[in-house]
C-alpha cells in the first residue's frame, strides 16, 4: 500500500549557466522528505533502495523525481562511503560507488544520503558534471580529490560546486579517535576547518567545512561554490540517520542539460 503522494520533490533547485560556445548549462536540484509515497518511517520522498523501505515505493519516488524534474533518466550508485568513481552513460543502478561523472546530456546523476554531505560539481567543458557522496570516512579517504582528479583525466576542472544539506558539527559529536583519524589522514587545512569542539566538550566533525577547505586547496574559491546550509539533525524536512535511525534518504541531482523543469 501506497501513502497518499504530496506535491513538489525539489527544496531547492538551480542553473549553472553555459560558459562554452556549444557548452550546455548544468542543472541541479536537492531534494527532502516531501513529495513522495513510502510509508513511515521512510515517509515519504525516500531514494535509498537500501534501507528496508518498500522497493515499489523507492522505485515510484525515482520515477516521480525524473518526471517532476523533467529528466529522460536518473542513474545512482549505492555509495558505501569508499572512493570510487564511476561513470554514468546510461540510467540505472551503477553499484556500489561513491561519486559518480557523466557527459551524457540529460542523463541525471544522483547520490543519497541521510547525514552524509552531497555534493555536485560542474565542469569548465560546459558537458561534465559530478556528483559525489562524502561523510567522515570520505573526508579520510579523500573522494572529493578522487572526483576532480576523474575529471582531470578526462581534461575537465570543476568550475562550479553545489553542497547539499547535511549534518552540521555541533549535531555530530564522535569519538576522540575518529577525530583523530580525520586529523592524522586528512591535509591539515581540511582536519582544522572539519573537527570541531561541541557545547558538551566532544570533538564533532563537520563534513560541510571539511569539504570547503578541500575544494579550496584543490582550486574552487568560496564564490564558486553553492552551499545549502541545512542541518540534517535539525531540519525535519529532511532525513537524518544521527536523528531517526531507520530513516530514508534524500538526493542531490545534477544534469547537463537545460534547466530542470516545474521548480
């Protein structure tokens, strides 16, 4: 059974106009729990596939964002907060992977996420665009250097970067050893700007900082870079695993294309 479908699947949404004669604009949009039809406690806008929820709701709320958003098609991984970069040429589960680049016009490219921070990146060629999935363990493993270095092997920089909502520092205190693994293994700008102290005196891990000081060292200024500062643990318009638990997931959706339609 089916809840009863709400209107609208987008918080928010935007164009990264065409610089390149020929180039094509990059369209993105970020989604909540709004707008979809899986039961609590996945209710109701839920994209993860993984999480125990209905797969015929998971697949009518796949279906329902490409058709809202005006997408031919919508190709994910099933991030597992590794490195891995795929390529997307066609739409569809891709596997397990945590960013995912494609040239396809009006292929969508999504990840999903309940605290973990989505990020989207389009491409100075006016063709590529990027979406990766990064919480603390890609911090550590560094999959923001893994994407924009894909792309470098493909001859394209990042021009423009979207960052998603996610958990916030003072919401995600850890362990003294995890912090400590971000400090030993990330560049030091990156452990400085992402390890926090909470209210309670805990170290906390802010993945949204991190992420800023990364793609600064690796050449994306702070005005070329859009961030959604939203607090998953905060906001109940969106999913949040710290909060919840058995939760599902929303999504960050780029294309290369024109600008995504109805938002």
């Amino acid at each position: 059974m089916l809840a009863e479908p709400a209107r609208g699947v987008a918080l928010h949404s935007g164009v990264i106009p065409a610089r390149t004669p020929g180039g094509r604009p990059a369209s993105w949009a970020a989604t909540g729990r709004s707008g979809g039809c899986s039961l609590p406690p996945y209710d109701s806008l839920n994209l993860g596939l993984h999480v125990g929820d209905d797969p015929v709701s998971v697949g009518e709320n796949l279906d329902r964002l490409c058709r809202e958003i005006g997408l031919a098609g919508l190709a994910w991984p099933r991030g597992v907060h590794g490195t891995l970069v795929v390529e997307a040429t066609a739409p569809g589960d891709l596997g397990e992977a945590d960013a995912v680049i494609t040239c396809e016009s009006g292929l969508g490219i999504a990840v999903v996420g309940a605290d973990c921070l989505l990020v989207g990146l389009a491409g100075d060629d006016d063709r590529t665009v990027a979406v990766v999935h990064c919480g603390w363990r890609g911090l550590v493993g560094d999959v923001i250097g893994a994407t924009v270095d894909a792309l470098a092997a493909r001859g394209v920089r990042p021009r423009m970067a979207v960052l998603g909502p996610a958990i916030c520092g003072a919401c995600y205190p850890v362990p003294l050893e995890r912090a400590q693994q971000v400090h030993d293994s990330c560049p030091a700008e990156v452990a400085d700007a992402a390890v926090i102290r909470c209210a309670d005196g805990q170290p906390g891990i802010d993945v949204r900082l991190g992420v800023h000081a990364r793609l600064a060292g690796l050449g994306v200024k702070a005005d070329q870079v859009v961030s959604l500062n939203r607090c998953t643990a905060e906001d109940p318009a969106l999913f949040s695993y710290r909060r919840d638990g058995r939760t599902g997931r929303h999504g960050l959706v780029m294309v290369s294309q024109g600008s995504i339609a109805n938002l």
